[in-house]
C-alpha cells in the first residue's frame, strides 16, 4: 500500500495524546495517527492485519503452560518464552517477526537458545541439522533458514490471500509448538526414528505447510 505525506493541523494537547499513546503502542507519531484514522473509517491496514495475526498467535501461545508471553515493541513482532527443563538451565525464545511487503505475508521466526555452554550449543546444532532434513524431506522445498551459535531463523512463507487473520495466527502457533515438542524430545533422549515419527505426525496434521 503505497503512503504519501500530507500536512493537517492538529491541537498541541492531541499530539501530545498521541505521543504518549504511540510510545505505549511501540510505534511513531504517523504510525499512530494512521491507525487511528484507519480504525475511525472502519478500514483495516496491513499493519493491523499483521497486529491481529500476532494477537492470535498470543493467545493461542498463551494459553499453554509451558510458553511464556514476553513484552515486545513495536506491532510487527511477538516474542515467546519457552520452559526447558534440562541441565545447564538454558531457555528458548521464539521472535515471531511479521513484514507486510507482497501478496503474500512473509516473516521469520527466530529461534534464540540462552546458554553459553558449548555442549548444549552443539546439540543444538545436530537438532537444528536434523529438523532442516526432515522439513526438506516432507515439504519438499527448500526452507531459507540459518543456524549459528545458538539461534535459528527460518522465513514463514504464510499464505495471506487463502486465509484470514486467525487462521495464519493458528498456523504460526501451531508451527511454533511443534518445533519446541520435538526439540525437547531430541534433548530427551528420543532417537532419529522417533524424531522422524514425530515430525511425520506433525507434518500430517498440520493445517497448512508454512
């Protein structure tokens, strides 16, 4: 959606409203005064689309106990905390990072392992390589993804124009459990077969492959 730049008068005591609000909303004076507007007229805005996909994600994450809704500027990014319970006390955060360019949304998620335990960091790696073979096996596609030194980013290719809102927030929630079973299972001990059982499992009910 294109933008173009208009000059309005406004009250020093609404700008300052304004301000305030868009500081407590984790945006600017102009990102503020358009989704205002936008709202007043009833028209939806690709920021408020990416908005209410992230506000289903969050209550869907929300509502299980072993994910952990973190504070997170700004209306593009949502930021998941996960309980690990394994020695070395490491914890898993999951950035769900949403952009609004193309027809179809795409947007990454970003996989942070808190340790600087150099073996946990190397299983993590040999997890990381094993999901990568197993998402190219069963999507049968390359994933754009990279691993290093504890994190992983991989894009979320999510198909805007065949679903609503709620529907990519459940895909994006139902993804994002599906990584922290099996990567928890992998630190459990489970073997190859098993990882493999349990993505295939994953995979085959998934609602849409992102």
């Amino acid at each position: 959606m294109s933008k173009s730049v208009y000059s309005i008068v406004l009250n020093d005591a609404v700008v300052e409203a304004i301000d305030n609000m868009a500081y407590r909303l984790g945006t600017n004076r102009s990102g503020m005064i358009n989704r205002i507007l936008a709202e007043k007229v009833s028209y939806v805005t690709p920021e408020q689309k990416i908005r209410n996909i992230l506000d289903q994600v969050e209550r869907l994450m929300d509502s299980q106990d072993i994910f952990q809704i973190m504070a997170t500027p700004g209306d593009s990014s949502l930021m998941i905390k996960s309980a690990f319970k394994y020695k070395y006390n490491p914890s898993v955060k999951y950035s769900v990072v949403l952009n609004k360019s193309g027809s179809t949304a795409k947007g990454e998620l970003r996989v942070a392992f808190r340790t600087q335990n150099a073996i946990l960091l190397n299983e993590l790696g040999k997890f990381i390589n094993i999901w990568n073979a197993l998402e190219r096996k069963y999507l049968k596609r390359d994933i754009n993804c990279a691993a290093g030194n504890g994190r992983y980013v991989r894009e979320l290719m999510l198909p805007e124009e065949d679903y609503d809102e709620v529907q990519i927030g459940e895909m994006i929630s139902e993804y994002i459990t599906g990584f922290d079973k099996i990567m928890k299972l992998f630190f459990s001990g489970a073997d190859h077969i098993e990882l493999e059982k349990r993505y295939k499992e994953f995979s085959d009910t998934a609602k849409y492959k992102i």
